[in-house]
C-alpha cells in the first residue's frame, strides 16, 4: 500500500521543510517537497489531499490505566452528581434500570469529594439507605481511595475492628467504619470485587481502545499491571482486540508470575503488546492529603502525608529492575516521596545503570530536585492537568507558594531535562489537546494562574506527549516524529495548534487516526 499526503500543514517535529508524506506500507518512506514526492506515484498509490488541514505525528501515552479506562465503561459515572442525594438517586437507578440480584456488585467511579456541595465523604450509611442488599463501592477519581456500604465491607471481609495488613487507612469515627479506605487499604481490597465477564471484558477494552484512538493516541499504557489482570490480558490476546501498542509495567510483588504468564512479551511487542518494565508506588495524592511531603500539610503542622515503601524497598525495587535491565515507574507526587526515589536511583547509579528511570505524575516535585533528576537521567512524566483540575485544592491545602509551581516544566526545560506529560486515565479522560492547554495556560478552574514563569510553547508541550515520550519508552527510532524510516503514526486535525488563541487548543478535535498507514479511527461528520 503507497500513500501520498500533501495540500497540509504538517508539524513533523523534526528540521525538514515538509509539504507531502509519502507512506509505504507501515513506514514514512519520503518526506519533502510535494513536486519530489508525487514521482513516486503509481496506478496504486493512493493521494489524500488535507484541504490545508493538519498532519502530525499520533501521540503516545506515557501513563495511563488501559484497564481503568475500560472498566469506567462497566461502571456509574457519579462525576456530574452535585450532591450526595444525585449521588444516591444514580445508585438507585441503576439497580433498578438493570434490574439487578442482589448479589451483584454496583460500582461506581469519578467520585470527587471536593466537588460536590457537602465537601465530605459520603458514609457507608448512606449508602444503606439506598443499597442495603447488593455490595457497593465507590471509587474516588484518584484511585487512591473508595467507599463501601455495609455489603460491600462484609463481602471484602472488613469488619468494626478491622486493621488493613496492606497498610493505608480504614476510617473510623466514634469507633465506626465509615466505609472510607484509604491507599494500599483500598488498592489491595479492591482487588477483592469481582471481574465481569468476558464478553463485558472484551466489549469494554474495545471501547476503551476506541477511546484512546478518537484522542489520537497509538500507543497507550498499562500502568500497574496486577497478577488479577493476566486472564483478562490472555483473552485479548487470544481475540486479537489490540490495535494499537500497548505497554505494560507490572507490579513488582507479582513480577515472576506475571513475566512467567507472558514470556514472548517481555521487552518486544507480540500482538501489540509488551511488558516494558516495573511499576512500585511511593505515596498517595496530594487533593486527597495522602502524597508525602517534605513540610507539613497547611494547618496541621504534624502531618506530612504517607510513605508506602522504605527507603531499602525502593532500593531493592530499583536493584531488582537493574538487574533484570528492565525500566522501573515510581509513583511520586510529595517533594518527600520524589526525594526518597532520587536518592534510591542515585544509590544505584553508583554502582550500575538503571535504564530511563520514569517519576511518575512528579506534583510537587521541588525545583531544587531538579538538579538530582537530572543528574541520574531521571525523566518526570507531569500530571500536568492537575493544574486546572485540582490547582484550587492545591492551594487550599499547601497555600499559593507551594501550589504555584506544581509540575515545574519551565524549570525541567531550562535544564534541558526530558520529562513527559500524562493523564493517569481513568482519573480523567486522554485528552492531550486538554493537557498541551494545561501547559500552557496554566490556569485552575477557579481562573487562578499557577506561575506564569512555568508555563511553555506549544511546540515544547506537543513534544512532551510525542517524540519526548518515544524516548521515554525507548522508542524514539521508530515513534514521535514525522521523519523517513519511522512508523506511519499520524493523526489529522481540523486546526493548526501552532496558529490559534490558546483558549482554542482544547477544542481541537482529532479527525483521523492513523496507525502504520492504517486508519483506525475517523470521526464521523
């Protein structure tokens, strides 16, 4: 199959002055001028005119829950529920609507606290007056945290004098569970609730894949990939239902059962998908006062957050991943949880390499860390969006001083560091023209500024969720830029991102999405 792309604007991320694409099969063949470019045209070629639409290279993903992401599509949505009275007429419905047994689990995600009108938890008892009989839990936005009702505690195993061997919080007031768990506490019970089907399964990934797709992303990830997700993984593989690259970095605890389950992936996609390397987690979120900071939380001078591993598990961690010269993710949002993973790499790095060591999400990250990240060749992957998302909570809970330089990429920029962007789908959707706004814009949903001397161009934000992430996965030679002899992963939009107000980026839809020379997605008119 020949493809010859001209009458665009193309933003190829590379030097070359480019008016046409020719594209040979999977692979960008020529780029250059369109009179050199149309020689190479046959009876077979096909010519696409952009009618001065514009090309780009396909974005990667550089963290995100592919899973997550499909599982939402099995799941109530509570993220338009303004109070918990929405919160329990959407249980409710759904029941009814679905006509659910009572042995059924409802669950139900999205869940922010901080945005609807009470400003707290809803309690398992709550949640009684509505759902008595089927076990329910809802899942904060975060993933760090969810609540249950009475049937769900008792069906996970949770009783009043429980204590989480896990680690994390299991809320309790006047010697009462609320039903709030809270870290590894949630994490690892979660777990516990039952998978749907795998027709549901497979339906549900299908649609995830589409999702990522109309985005305009052609490798997504899996960001903590668990011993519970090696049959669900087995049957996409056996059904064929990956179209794009999937990369998947498995909890180091279930390391040899996993790498055990999926031999012929490791380190090399087979049906498009691969396992990249090893996922640890350092602390928790900073909306929900779980990140682990190196000074205290405004207005508790005690409290500094939560720790998950030791400063010797975090070695060991990395030694592991070292010495199986596999790539290790570390979930770091606290400056304190940052600063114990850049002192357990520079141990390391002492003594051997440890291949582009990723910081994952990097909130609060301190500017004058950024000496050490990149010293050790560190690459922070930004939670950027948690600027318009969370950028008021920030404030409210570390003040302006601290909340204003929340995700540094200015700073990283100047000190030529390569970091990434992401959006931790499903904690909100995969929208990379929202993320590059973020960057840019800096601006919390309240309409406050996070630092202007830390907003970048466009062109640096569009290369920190392309070519900048085809090199945090080691990919670079073939991935994120439209360049002769890389894959032909390009997306179509209906607006030049370079040529518009700011305000103008986040509408920009993605028309077409095009993986190896094949169209995966179009959008419909």
């Amino acid at each position: 199959m020949k493809k010859i792309f001209f009458n665009g604007n193309f933003i190829t991320l590379e030097k070359d002055t480019v008016e046409a694409i020719l594209v040979e099969d999977k692979l960008i063949s020529k780029v250059g001028k369109k009179d050199e470019i149309f020689k190479y045209i046959d009876k077979k070629t096909i010519v696409v005119d952009l009618e001065n639409k514009t090309m780009m290279p396909s974005f990667i993903d550089s963290h995100s829950h592919f899973f997550g992401v499909a599982n939402n599509f099995l799941q109530i949505s509570l993220e338009e529920c303004a109070n918990i009275f929405e919160i329990k007429e959407k249980l409710m419905e759904f029941k009814q609507n679905n006509n659910l047994s009572d042995d059924k689990w409802i669950i139900a995600n999205n869940y922010d606290q901080t945005n609807i009108e009470e400003k707290r938890n809803i309690l398992k008892e709550e949640l009684d007056e509505v759902i008595k009989n089927n076990p329910v839990v809802i899942q904060h936005k975060s993933g760090h945290s969810g609540i249950f009702n009475s049937k769900g505690l008792e069906k996970i195993g949770i009783d009043v004098n429980t204590i989480s061997p896990f680690g994390g919080n299991i809320e309790k007031q006047n010697d009462r569970l609320t039903g709030l768990l809270e870290e590894n506490a949630f994490i690892e019970n979660i777990k516990k609730v039952p998978m749907p089907n795998e027709k549901e399964i497979i339906e549900s990934c299908i649609k995830a894949q589409n999702e990522y797709l109309s985005y305009g992303i052609t490798t997504i990830q899996e960001g903590m990939f668990v011993k519970e997700l090696i049959p669900i993984y087995r049957k996409l593989l056996e059904n064929d239902v990956l179209k794009v690259d999937l990369v998947a970095y498995i909890d180091i605890k279930s390391r040899q059962e996993i790498e055990n389950a999926f031999k012929d992936h490791i380190k090399k996609y087979k049906k498009n998908f691969k396992i990249g390397g090893y996922k640890i987690f350092l602390d928790g979120s900073p909306q929900l006062k779980t990140a682990w900071m190196r000074t205290p939380y405004k207005g508790n001078k005690n409290f500094y957050g939560y720790n998950t591993m030791t400063d010797k598990d975090v070695e060991e961690a990395i030694k592991i991943a070292s010495n199986n010269n596999m790539q290790i993710l570390a979930h770091c949002n606290g400056d304190k949880a940052s600063e114990q993973y850049i002192n357990a790499i520079g141990k390391m790095k002492e003594k051997e390499d440890v291949i582009n060591p990723v910081m994952i999400h990097a909130q609060f990250l301190g500017i004058d860390q950024l000496e050490y990240v990149k010293k050790y060749k560190i690459i922070p992957s930004f939670f950027i969006a948690h600027i318009y998302y969370w950028g008021d909570t920030h404030i409210k809970n570390f003040g302006i001083e601290r909340a204003k330089d929340i995700s540094p990429a200015k700073n990283a920029l100047k000190q030529d560091i390569l970091f990434t962007f992401h959006q931790d789908s499903p904690v909100i959707k995969p929208n990379m023209f929202e993320t590059i706004w973020c960057a840019v814009k800096r601006k919390t949903k309240d309409g406050q500024i996070l630092n202007e001397n830390e907003k970048i161009t466009v062109m640096d934000a569009i290369r920190a969720v392309t070519i900048n992430t085809a090199k945090q996965y080691g990919e670079e030679e073939l991935k994120g830029s439209i360049k002769k002899g890389k894959l032909a992963n390009l997306i179509i939009l209906d607006k030049n991102p370079l040529e518009i107000n700011i305000d103008e980026i986040k509408k920009i839809v993605v028309l077409e999405t095009i993986r190896e020379g094949e169209t995966l997605y179009k959008k419909h008119s």
